[in-house]
C-alpha cells in the first residue's frame, strides 16, 4: 500500500468520524439547550467536542458548514416570540487542565503578534451554571430580555425576567449608553432550591433534579407570575450591542454595570500570569461548596477590550476568553441490574441501573454504559460496584468497576428485548469493521422504534404539537389509533369512533385543545417536514440544506426517484451543497428505496400545507469569494486576517488558482503575486483589503 492510499483511508475514516461526531453533539446539544434534559455527561460531551475539534484541525477541508464547531446550541422552539440578538450570544471553549490555561494565554500572545515575555492581563472569575439571558435597555429603561436560543436567536422572555429583583427595570447611576444590553447568568441559589423542593413535596410534586433545571422551568413560565414567584437572580458578566463603549477592560465594564445596578461576582479578579489564573481557580474550587449557588469552572478573559476587538471569534467561541472546568463528581454504587433501550433508529442502549447514591447533591439510579464495546471495556456485570462520575446535570456514566461480583460477564441480546428481531450493527465499507452500536433491524415494525420516531415527529423541534408527549404518543399507539405520522392529523375525523374526551386524563376541552395544537401545525416549514422523518444523517441542519436547494417541497419530491442513482443530477448537486456528505444522501436515499417509508411520507404530506424554504443570503461584500493571503502582512498576524476574512463569510486559501477572487499581498510577495497576476486575479494591498471590507 502506498503512503498516499494510507492517507487516504485515514482521510475517509476522519471524514466518517466527523460526521458522526457532528452527530453526536448536535443530538447532545438539542436535548441540553432545548429540552433542559442532557443525555450526555459534560466530560463526555466535552470529550467529543475534543476530538471533533482536533480532526478538524487535522483535515481542515473536512469541516462542514454544518459542523456543531461553527455554531452553537439549537434554534428555539415557539411559544414565545423570538429575539434577533444582533450580536451574537456565544459560547466559550474550554480548559481542563493547568497546561490548557498556559496554552491559551500563549495562543492569545501570538495572534496579536506579541512576545511571550510581555505581560497580559486577564480576568477571572466564576463560571455560573445557570441560564444565560440578555437584557436590553433603551435611555436606562429595560425595554426588552432574551434567552440565548441557538446563539442568533433567542426566545423573548421579558415579562418573566422583569420579575426578577437582580434585574433593575431601571439603570442607576450614571453615564449608560442610550442602548445597552447586558449579558449574564440567570441561577437559583442553594437554599432557595432546597426550599423550594420542600414545597414541591409538600405539593405532591415531583422534586427538581438541580437548580439550573429549576431556573430553566422558572424562566420559560407562559405565566409571568409564576416565574415570579421563583427565586431567581442574575449576575451580570458580559454585553451585547451598545450604542457607544463604555469602558476599556473588562474589569471596568463590570464595575460600571455594578454601579448601574447590577448583580456582579465579588470573586472576580485581574491576574497577569497563568500561574497566577490557575492558583485563582484552586481558590475558586476549594470555595465552591460555600458559594451558596452552582458554578461548573472559573473563565478567564482578557482583559483590555480594544485586544478583545482584535482577538474577535471563531465561529462558536471568543478568542479572548475560555472556561477552565472543574473536574466532574464521583461515587461508588452497586449495579443492580442492565436494561436495554430501544432508540429511534433501532440502537440498542446499555443503561446501568444503580443503588441510588447522592452524587454532587443530586441522587443518582440510573448511568449510561453506551454500547456492547464499552461494557467489554469496562467488564461491567450485575452485582458489580462501580465508580459513576456526574458532571453537570447530565446522565451520569460508569468509570470503572471497583470490586467485581461473582457470576457470568453481562452477554449482549443479539435480538431486539422489545420485538425480538435480530441485531446487527453497520459495517464500514472501506475498513469492514463493525460499528460499536448495534441496532434492531425491524426498523418502523418495531414498537420501540416506531413509538420514538412518532416521540420525534410530535417534538419541540419538528412538529411542536402541545400536549402529544411520549405518554400520549405510547397510549395512542398501543390502542393502535396512531401507526404513523399521518395519523395524528386525522385523530380529530376519527374522533366519533375514538371519544378521546371519555379517556383517562381527557376531557372535552383537553380533547378540543389537542385537536386543535394538531391542526395548528397543518401549515408547517418544508425543512421540518424532512427532518420529522427521523432519517439518519438528516438532522435539522442537513434538512435545512436540503429545504434551502429545492426551496419547494414539490421540487424535492419529483427528485426523490432520481436519488437512487448516484450519477443523477439532483444528487450530485445535494452533494455539492457545504456541508452535506455522502453519509446523509446514501442515508436518505435509502429511506425513500423503501416503499413503505415512501407511502408514509405521502399519507403525511396529503395532510400538510409545507411552506417554502428561503434561500440563504450573503451578507458581506466577500461572503462567498476565495481570498488568498501573501507576503508579510503589516496590520494584522497572518491568524488574525485570516480570521477576519472567514467571519465575513470568505474562503481563504493557501494557493492561487482560478477560483482565488482576491490575492491581498504584503512586502515581500512572489510566487503568489506572479500567478495571480497571469491568472487575472484582483491583486489588492492589506489596507486596500480593509477598505474593502469595511
Ligand atoms: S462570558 C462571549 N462569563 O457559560 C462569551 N459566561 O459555556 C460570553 N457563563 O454561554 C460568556 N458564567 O451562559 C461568561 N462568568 C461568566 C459565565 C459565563 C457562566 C455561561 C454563559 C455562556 C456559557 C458558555
């Protein structure tokens, strides 16, 4: 084998991974940002994050548009009106270890070209984990409170955050810009959870599981009153648009907003060295359980704001800040017993169920043990007791066995516990090495199956239908009332058969309010058509590439039969679009070879009025062209023009071809500048650049 096909198969299974990595967060992050309910463990979440991060570095031409790396979080979901955050909300990379924090505040150093031996400012200070909120104000009026949402997005919750006494409907003090909106954490404090546990028990409620899935409850109230009668707070941290700045480090910006009114964190300091940071963060750890309120880590930030200008974004995160994140709580518990669940698309899920052990305050019985490979991994039986780690408020995960029990290893069902029809896992084409998840091959005639592809369609994220939960869903389709997609849209027609009104936990006005939720979603977005169809690989932003192609659904439908044949025109320009793979098409494809699925999506769409999908528009002068940089640049560090450049939307490149638009070129330019020159490409100066792009 020769070194380049060697490269090659390493560059398929990257490619592979990627997708599948993309995946993972994107499924992880819908379940944390918009069902307050993580499946994944933060060390788990994080460390796939990690990796993702580091074969995107690796095969940097790999990176998909799509990629969890250049966004952040899930769009939300209705009920209340959105919120355009004209600065975008984002979110923060993180540290796990001293060497990290060294890292970035070199990596720092050397985007704005300055010696390792000059010294920098940074802050540091206490990573609340609560829920992050916006809050505008208009001549020092609070005029308008957001969510963060999918970071570009949010949901408007302005009612519920005036309540909040932390939340100052009018700025004190003086010398606000005329428009200002601080950025912070909204969190509940530990005695105020526990009391109000105590009330929920006293009401014959459930328990909340912590406080950040309490405050989240609280702040997404419909009724402001509720919310008010949370004891919610806010510490503000941050800012988004501001009609002029108002101050030249961040420690200054957090005193003023302290004068204005604001909640601010005492424990925020300035340091000028790493060491100096992380012997911050042990002060912050070793203080943490005194706080009175969850934190998860301690963010640095530097500190002057014109270098915070400068360090500018990459895609999801800041340059100039990072959180360093405390290391997650651990136990020693029994497993009592393994079960298997069933996913959506067939995927067998080990879950070890525990003696229940308090972990961090909060009670643990149940933790993931992901796939047969893991289990082998770990050598996990009945009887064992194991070590679980709890980070954040996510399912917990087992780390090693601690004293192993008597009896037989734990032996993988090689037939579904819910159907009984044999498993199978997928075999990598190039590599012939079976994936580490098995699945249940009955696809939509499996029960489990067919009841979480229903759980999905009638989602927050797709469909949306208020009052369709898995209990319902589970209900309908046992009696055998809703089989498929489009049964849901004629329960109402077949309601003189069904008396959904005479069912437990059913009146008239429930049954009339479900009916009508079901016909409020009749008119529906062409991309949440295509992603309620839980296909593999066709998540939300791979049916929004796949909406913004063919713009209407019709159009999409008559290339339906073309997909099978890979050579087809509508594929290979699917395959063109940024961001979509072979994964998602072959996927797609095969869903539609299938009759049945066909006939599905036809019942479904007989009931629908799909809205067309809106092309995507560029929005900056170079959005969309290629821009190679040469020479020695005077302005800027290579990193940061090229930084500039891919915010707005270019491409950059390292050769000049026949797609290169512009070649900006520094003193010292040759071989580049030569074959731009033949080549008619636009040749501009560094400032020429600038005044191009504004
Ligand atoms: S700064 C542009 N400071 O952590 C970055 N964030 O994982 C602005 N968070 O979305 C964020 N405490 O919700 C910042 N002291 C703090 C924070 C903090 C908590 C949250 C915030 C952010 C998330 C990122």
């Amino acid at each position: 084998m020769s070194v380049e096909q060697a490269d090659d198969g390493l560059e398929t299974q990257a490619k592979k991974r990627i997708i599948w990595l993309s995946q993972e967060i994107r499924s992880a992050d819908a379940l944390y940002y918009q069902d307050d309910n993580p499946a994944l463990s933060d060390a788990d979440y994080d460390a796939l994050r990690r990796e993702l991060i580091s074969l995107e570095t690796e095969f940097p031409h790999l990176i998909r548009k799509d990629s969890p790396t250049q966004s952040v979080g899930v769009k939300p979901a209705g009920k209340f009106g959105k919120v355009k955050h004209s600065v975008p909300m984002l979110s923060l990379d993180n540290a796990f270890s001293d060497e990290d924090v060294t890292d970035f505040c070199a990596r720092v150093k050397r985007f704005l070209s300055l010696p390792e031996t000059d010294v920098l400012g940074f802050t540091a200070e206490p990573k609340i984990d609560g829920l992050s909120a916006a809050l505008r104000y208009e001549n020092g009026k609070f005029v308008k409170g957001a969510t963060r949402g999918d970071g570009q997005v949010g949901e408007d919750i302005t009612a519920n955050l005036a309540t909040l006494d932390t939340v100052p409907k009018h700025l004190t003090g003086e010398g606000w810009p005329e428009v200002v909106e601080i950025r912070g954490e909204v969190y509940i404090g530990h005695d105020e959870f526990d009391t109000m546990n105590v009330a929920q028990v006293a009401a014959g409620k459930a328990e909340y599981k912590n406080p950040r899935n309490a405050a989240a409850g609280s702040l997404r109230q419909i009724d402001p009153s509720v919310t008010a009668s949370r004891p919610l707070k806010f510490f503000a941290y941050a800012w988004g648009e501001v009609s002029e700045p108002f101050a030249e480090t961040q420690m200054q910006a957090v005193e003023r907003m302290a004068e204005w009114g604001f909640d601010v964190n005492p424990q925020m300091r300035r340091h000028e060295s790493a060491r100096a940071m992380v012997a911050h963060y042990t002060e912050i750890l070793n203080a943490r359980a005194g706080l009175g309120y969850d934190i998860d880590g301690v963010v640095y930030k530097v500190d002057a704001l014109g270098l915070q200008d400068r360090l500018g974004f990459v895609s999801r995160a800041p340059r100039w800040a990072i959180a360093h994140k405390f290391p997650a709580e651990k136990a020693v518990t029994t497993v009592e017993d393994i079960d298997i669940q069933v996913g959506r698309t067939g995927s067998l899920t080990p879950v070890a169920r525990l003696t229940p052990i308090t972990v961090g305050g909060v009670v643990v019985s149940n933790a993931t043990l992901h796939n047969a490979d893991e289990i082998a991994r770990l050598g996990v039986k009945v009887g064992d007791s194991v070590e679980i780690q709890r980070a954040g408020d996510v399912i917990p995960q087992v780390l090693r066995v601690v004293e192993p029990a008597q009896g037989e290893a734990f032996t993988f069902p090689t037939q579904c516990p819910v159907c009984a029809a044999p498993v199978s896992s997928d075999v990598d084409e190039k590599t012939g090495r079976h994936d580490v998840v098995r699945r249940c091959t009955n696809g939509l005639s499996c029960p489990a199956q067919a009841v979480q592809a229903l759980v999905h369609f009638v989602s927050r994220q797709v469909f949306d239908i208020d009052g369709l939960g898995e209990r319902q869903i589970e209900a309908f389709y046992e009696k055998g009332l809703i089989k498929e997609p489009a049964d849901i849209f004629t329960i109402r027609a077949r309601n003189a058969e069904i008396k959904l009104e005479t069912w437990e936990g059913f009146g008239e006005t429930s049954a009339a309010k479900l009916f009508d939720a079901i016909d409020a979603r009749r008119t529906i977005p062409f991309d949440r058509v295509l992603y309620s169809l839980g296909i593999r690989h066709v998540g939300r932003t791979n049916s929004r590439l796949i909406a913004q192609h063919f713009i209407q659904w019709d159009k999409f439908w008559n290339a339906v039969p073309e997909l099978q044949n890979p050579v087809s025109d509508p594929y290979m320009s699917l395959l063109g679009i940024d961001g979509m793979g072979q994964a998602a098409l072959g996927s797609l494809a095969r869903f539609f070879s299938s009759e049945s699925n066909h006939k599905i999506v036809e019942n479904l769409v007989e009931q629908l009025n799909i809205e067309d999908a809106e092309a995507p528009t560029p929005d900056s002068p170079v959005a969309g062209k290629t821009v190679v940089f040469t020479g020695k640049l005077e302005l800027f560090s290579r990193d940061e023009a090229k930084a500039r450049a891919q915010s707005l939307g270019a491409k950059v490149s390292g050769s000049v071809s026949r797609k290169t638009d512009y070649l900006v070129a520094g003193p010292g330019a040759g071989s580049k500048l030569k074959k731009a020159e033949a080549a008619g490409v636009k040749v501009l100066t560094e400032s020429e650049w600038l005044t191009l792009i504004g």
